[in-house]
C-alpha cells in the first residue's frame, strides 16, 4: 500500500475509534495528588482522563486532538468530568477535585449547562470542593464572555485555577482578568530548576505576585528531590509530580516517600 494510502487510511481508523469512543462513553479517569510542600498534607487530586488501556487512544492529548479536528471537544470533556466524578458517587470526599478544562470548551452552552448545582449533588461532591483548572495554553478571545460562564460556576462555589502559567499566550493578562484562586506553574519551567537561575527568578517572581494576590501556588511536574526542594525554598506552597505521587485509579493518599523524608534528603 502507497505510503498516503496507508496515512490515511491510519487516520480514518482513529477516527472511527474516536467515535466509538465517545458513544460508547469508553474513557476513564486517573487522579494525581496536589500536596502542601510546607508539611505533605494532601490538598486534592487532578483528575486526568484516559482513553481504553492497550488502544492507540489511551494518551489523553491523542483523544483532545481528534475531538478539537472532529468538532467533538465539547463532548469529550463532558465525558472526561463524569468519569473523574462518577469515581466520587458512592465514597466520602473531602478535599479539592481539579477538573481539567479547555477556555474553547467551557463557554459553550450544551457544556456548562449539564453542571448545575444539582448535577454535583448526584455525583455527591459539594461544588466548593470543584476547582475548575482551565489551561493557559488556549488563547481566550473573549473575556467578558468567558467570565459570565466562570461566574455560572463560582456561584455555585467551585474555584478556579489558571493551569500552564508560563506556557502560555496571555500570561498576567489572564491572572488579571479571572482572578483565579489558583496558578499552577507549567513543568517546563520546574523542570531542572535547580540548575537554572533564570527559571528560578521567574518562579520567584510568581511567587511575589502569588502572595501580593493572595493567589495559591502549584508547581506541576516534579520529577526530582533537586527541584522539590528548590521549590520549596522558592517559597512555592503546593507541589504535584512523579516524584510526590503516581496517578492512580483511585484516591489513596499513599505516596512511595514522604515530603519529609525527600526534602531531607
């Protein structure tokens, strides 16, 4: 079979896998804790979505890529949420569930009118423990309008975290404009901090904006003892990572180290 042939033949694969994925609702959740780097107290989980274990879907961003090309984003995040909140029906939970979203996705009606106060109520979680984690790396073009659907969400009491902060296109403009109760630190920027000055002064420089805000700070990605503790000493509160803990299908507060044993080291 001529090379072009068996692209897009390939590509017409995944998208029937695609949509067999979203009428099938075959998508599943994992959760990643956030930790507070100041005494390792878990402050909540990250749910990430996933695609069938084994399929050449399973990578979350190969799934956001064909639901973006195919118009089905909207969709696709809906399912990403109920498989994070279904987790949460029959269990008692109490700490922050951060709920990945794309700012091209939330201001769509069909989107955010399936989470009222009572959709939250069904899957037992209390919308003040929801913290809606919105990318940065997605232009938002429309402010007001963004806020105006923000807003459907906080009155409710869910908080907002501003993700990628430092990856992104509208930096302290968008700090500026949502006012979000998190940042999370894009893992480029703590990825080997500990041997770049330049890396550092910026995340120093979040942290004084952070504190002056009255803004919580999350670094993403932490890999190595060597950038936990340089985070750390940057003054950096919240933490998340491969180092602190894996994600897993489930909510366990285990971790391989403690925080304090790692930050000892």
């Amino acid at each position: 079979m001529p090379k072009g042939y068996e692209i897009l033949f390939e590509d017409l694969e995944q998208t029937a896998l695609f949509h067999e994925i979203l009428s099938k609702k075959l998508v599943s959740s994992v959760f990643q804790a956030i930790f507070e780097l100041a005494g390792g107290n878990v402050l909540g989980y990250e749910a990430l979505g996933r695609g069938p274990c084994g399929s050449s879907l399973h990578s979350p961003l190969a799934l956001l890529r064909l639901a973006e090309k195919n118009n089905k984003s909207p969709e696709l995040n809906l399912l990403f949420w109920q498989a994070a909140l279904e987790k949460i029906t029959n269990i008692h939970f109490d700490q922050y569930l951060f709920l990945n979203i794309d700012p091209q996705v939330i201001g769509l009606p069909h989107f955010h009118e399936q989470f009222t106060r009572e959709t939250f109520q069904h899957y037992n979680i209390s919308p003040r423990l929801i913290v809606l984690e919105i990318s940065e790396r997605t232009v938002i073009e429309d402010y007001p309008r963004f806020r105006q659907v923000l807003t459907s969400f906080t009155d409710q009491g869910c908080l907002i975290a501003l993700d990628d902060v430092g990856a992104g296109y509208s930096g302290l403009k968008t700090i500026s404009e949502l006012k979000p109760d998190y940042l999370k630190i894009d893992m480029d920027l703590v990825r080997n901090i500990d041997r770049d000055q330049y890396k550092q002064s910026m995340v120093k420089a979040l942290v004084d904006i952070s504190l002056s805000l009255k803004i919580k700070l999350i670094a993403e990605g932490i890999e190595t003892t060597e950038e936990l503790q340089t985070i750390s000493a940057l003054g950096v509160q919240y933490g998340q990572g491969f180092l602190l803990h894996k994600p897993q299908s489930d909510f366990s507060t285990k971790i391989d180290l403690t925080y304090e044993k790692l930050i000892k080291n």
